[in-house]
C-alpha cells in the first residue's frame, strides 16, 4: 500500500482565466445532468470530505483500532497517521465509487502528483478555514462567532486542482456577517481570475444571536438565496454543501431554484443507521449530493459502508435494511463492529429524527 507523502503534483491540471470544463469526469456529467432534469438515482454525486486535517488536526484520520482516546494527553500509537489518512483516500478512489474526493490543500497536492486519483474522481481541496471549524484538543475557538480566514493559497492551489470549497457561516450578527460576506466576495473575484470554479459549504449558526432552533432552516435558507443573489454565472458556486434541516428545508431551496444543485453534509459519525437515513431522506427532499466526512472516516469498514451507501441512493436498499446487509459484510470479512446490529439500527441524529 502507497504510504508516500511527498510526491511532487502534476502542472498540466490547470486552466486558464476563464476556462470552463468540458463535461469529461463523471461529476461534471452528472452535474450536467442534474442541471438539465434529465439525472436518474445514478447521478447522484457523492464525495468523501476528508479535509478534516483543516479543522481537527492530529485527530482527523480517527483512532487506531483498540485504542484509548479518552486521556487528552498527546501520544503515539493512538491516532491513524497522514499517511494513513492518504492510503484511505487512495483505497476508496480506488474502488470507484466516488465522484469528489476533498482533501486539504497539503494532501491534495500529494493524490494529484502521485496518479492516485485516475480521470473520473474530482478532486477538490478546501480553500478556506474559518474560525469556527478550528476544533483543537481543548480549544475553544467554536464557540465564538465564525471569523473568516484562509490558509490555502489559490495560486499555488490552480496548478493541480480546479475545484475548491469555499465555507461560510451566518450567526444573524451583524458585524461578523458583513465580514464573512465581505470575504466571500474577495475570494469569488480571485479565484474567477484564476480560472477556479467552487462550490459553496454554509453551516449553521454556530454561535446565533436571537435564533430559536426552529428559525434555523429558514434563516440559512434566506442567507443563501439572498448572498448569491448579486452573484452573475461567471462566480456562482457548482453546487451547495450544507447541513440537512429536515426535508422542507431542502424542498423549499430545491423548489425556488432549480439551479441550485443542493447537498448535503454528514456532520458527526453518528450510528449506521444515521448515514443511510440521512443519505436517503436527503435525496428524497432534493438534494443530489452528499459529502460525508466523519461518517465515512470513522466506519469500520469505509469501502463497505460507501458501496452500501450506493446501493441506497439506488433503491436497492432500504435505510434499515443496509444497515442489516452492513453487519453480515463485517461478519464475513472478520471486522469487529463497533456497535451491535441492535444499537446501530437506531436512529440518534436528531435532523433524522423526526
């Protein structure tokens, strides 16, 4: 298995001021699709969101098996490696079940340069990484208004990638709106000028002012429209990333703009269950992608729970009846769950919940 974690990246990948893709790798045929309301249960776009290395640090590729991650002091042993972060990248583009794999800049650079990622998967690297995503052993950086702030750097970014993330965060706080907004138009104009295309992540408020819990969905839902409603098609984003607010949130985007290709975030691990719901009560609502981050990352078997993701999206699994099918593959391939089949057939996220 490639472990190396220095290759160099390949020039030829980008594009000119201006450029816009021809319909060559399966996300952009499926994009195509979707945009002109012709896309079957097959064009549904999936990505692993490995970028978690922007957010949470050493902790990002998830334990090692049988480790004990209670105690907060830093050691070895306990953590998967970057390395290994790269080989599960590697594995599951490999496997050919992804559309998108999104990545960090630093590890993006490597899959490019390195041939792992082929000619069907995008490749797509976080451009952005606001404050409120800063989740340090002990910090407490997410609990503040979202500040914007970007270490990735587009120039160095276009030579290998044309595809970035670019995320936001709307708390109904003045100040610290304006300056997302502010930040977001910046970006959009540099990276128009570099021949960057992107799609758009908008979290929910992590730290509202005068929200109540059922004002969210609609509060985000207005934040989208109205902040992309100055924007012209040169700077829109591909597609939206965001957190699933129950159904009538995703049908009501879906309905007011059909261009507006509306996904979905995974949020925390959760149980089995809670993928498979989440994967199929999403695309039931509207939403054609889904980006998974911790859901995928911290399975037992992450080539096992993707396939089955994929059996859902194509109705040849219930929610339940995967998380069944899930079970008997760890049994015949001697992994240990990590819950049993009773727990994990729970639903626990409470945007499924109900």
């Amino acid at each position: 298995m490639v472990t190396q974690i220095d290759a160099q990246p390949t020039p030829h990948l980008w594009r000119a001021p201006g450029h816009r893709p021809t319909p060559t790798r399966r996300l952009d045929r499926k994009l195509a699709a979707i945009l002109g309301g012709t896309d079957v249960r097959e064009d549904f776009i999936l990505a692993d969101a490995k970028d978690a290395d922007m957010a949470f640090g050493v902790t990002s590729p998830g334990p090692l098996p049988g480790s004990e991650v209670g105690d907060a002091r830093p050691r070895p042993g306990v953590f998967k490696t970057r390395a290994a972060y790269l080989d599960d990248m590697r594995a599951l583009v490999a496997a050919d079940l992804l559309d998108i794999v999104l990545t960090s800049a630093a590890n993006g650079e490597i899959l490019a340069g390195d041939g792992s990622l082929g000619d069907e998967v995008t490749l797509a690297v976080r451009a952005n990484d606001t404050t409120d995503i800063w989740n340090a052993r002990g910090g407490s950086y997410p609990q503040h208004p979202s500040r914007p702030f970007r270490t990735a750097d587009l120039a160095s970014v276009r030579h290998f990638c044309d595809l970035v993330l670019y995320s936001v965060t709307f708390n109904n706080d003045l100040d610290h709106d304006v300056a997302t907004l502010e930040a977001y138009r910046d970006f959009r104009a540099e990276a128009s000028a570099l021949g960057i295309r992107h799609f758009l992540e908008v979290f929910n408020p992590n730290a509202p002012v005068g929200l109540a819990p059922d004002q969210v969905g609609g509060f985000v839902n207005d934040s989208i429209i109205r902040c992309l409603a100055g924007v012209t098609s040169d700077q829109r984003p591909a597609f939206l990333k965001m957190a699933f607010n129950g159904p009538g949130a995703v049908a009501e985007l879906v309905e007011h703009d059909p261009t507006l290709v509306v996904g979905i975030l995974g949020g925390s691990a959760g149980t089995t269950r809670d993928t498979f719901e989440l994967l199929a009560r999403g695309q039931a609502a509207g939403a054609r992608v889904a980006l998974f981050g911790r859901k995928i990352q911290r399975a037992e078997s992450q080539l096992g729970l993707v396939t089955l993701m994929r059996a859902v999206l194509a109705g040849d699994h219930t929610p339940e009846s995967a998380v069944h099918a899930y079970h008997d593959q760890l049994a015949a391939d001697g992994i240990a769950p990590h819950r049993d089949l009773e727990t994990d057939l729970a639903i626990t996220d409470p945007a499924v919940r109900g």
